[in-house]
C-alpha cells in the first residue's frame, strides 16, 4: 500500500534530513522569511505526485491505447443518449 502524502494524524511525523542547496537561495529565502523547510517539503511532495502520475501512464498506456483504439473503432458507449 503506498503511503499517502497526508497523514491521518493531525501532527504528521518529520524526520530530520540534511540537505544541500544553494548558498544564495539559503540567503534569499532568509531574507525573506521563507520557511526553508516548508518549502522543501513542498516541493518534495509535487515532485513525488508528478512521479507516481507519470509512472501510472507508463503502467496503464497499454490499457489507455487499447480502449482508445475500441472507441475509435466503435465510438464512446452510450453516445447516442449524449445531449451534447
């Protein structure tokens, strides 16, 4: 089961982590009062989602081509109750 970006519990766990960025971001964000962390984490947690969205495509492009090609060759079910 892959874990979930939100936690159940309202104080989610952080792990204290190193890394290393840019000296000047570092300073800019200082300056002005960004959470350095915050924002880290931030973009963590978008990198992660567009991952697992490009990973899903990759998984399921048989299945996304396949029912491309039916509706192609048959047309979108149930097109004919379509009031648009």
């Amino acid at each position: 089961m892959p874990r979930s970006l939100v936690r159940e519990s309202k104080t989610p766990f952080r792990r204290p982590t190193n890394v290393s960025l840019d000296a000047a971001m570092i300073d800019d964000a200082k300056e002005l009062g960004i959470n350095i962390s915050r924002a880290c984490e931030e973009g963590l947690a978008k990198q992660i989602s567009e991952e697992r969205g490009r990973r899903w495509l990759e998984e399921n492009r048989g299945a996304i081509d396949g029912w491309n090609a039916w509706v192609e060759e048959h047309g979108l079910p149930l097109e004919k109750y379509r009031r648009f």
